[in-house]
C-alpha cells in the first residue's frame, strides 16, 4: 500500500476532530500526533514492502555451503519438501528455488 493512502491531509476539519479527540491542541502537540501516525504509517508500508520481497538463498541463515572439489551449496531449513536441499554448485541461484519453506516469505 502507498503512503498517500494512508496518511490524510491536515484540514480544518481534521484538526477540529483532533481537538475534540484530545483538547486544544497547538502546532507542536499536533505535529507530534501526525508524525506518530505517520511513522506507524511508514512501518506499516516497510513491513509489507519485506512481504514483497523475493526470498534470497544468499541472505538466508539456513545457506550452508561445504566444499568437496567445489563449493557446494544447501538448505539446512527442516521444512524443505526437497530431500537433498541443493541449491547450486559454485554459486547460489538469484531467487529462492520453488520447494523453499521460506518462499513465501513465512519465517
């Protein structure tokens, strides 16, 4: 979800909303009120942005890599439908490989 459909503009009726909510209120009162919501806003957008986000073998605690004549690369994740969780000779993949318990991003 995008910032601007989550965050309202500061209109007289909002203000007027906010002082029947919370008293009086001044300028500073109000900027601090906005930039809670506003920042809770934010989290919100960066929490759904890392859902987005492809899964990564190389940026994954369950990578392990052990060498015999080359580098060869495996997922230690106990929930993997693969039996053998290889995921590449002398390199990683640049996406997560279909059977990654992690793919759909459920740590």
């Amino acid at each position: 979800m995008k910032l601007n459909e989550r965050v309202a503009i500061i209109t007289e009726e909002n203000i007027s909303r906010l002082s029947y909510l919370y008293g009086e209120i001044d300028i500073d009162d109000l900027s601090r009120i906005v930039n809670s919501h506003l920042k809770v806003a934010i989290d919100e957008i960066e929490e759904d942005s890392l859902k987005h986000k492809a899964q990564n073998c190389a940026e994954c605690d369950f990578m392990k890599k052990y060498e015999y004549d080359k580098k060869i690369y495996y997922c230690n994740h106990t929930d993997r439908i693969d039996d053998m969780g290889k995921l590449g000779a002398d390199h990683l993949p640049k996406t997560s490989p279909v059977w990654c318990p992690l793919r759909n991003n459920e740590k």
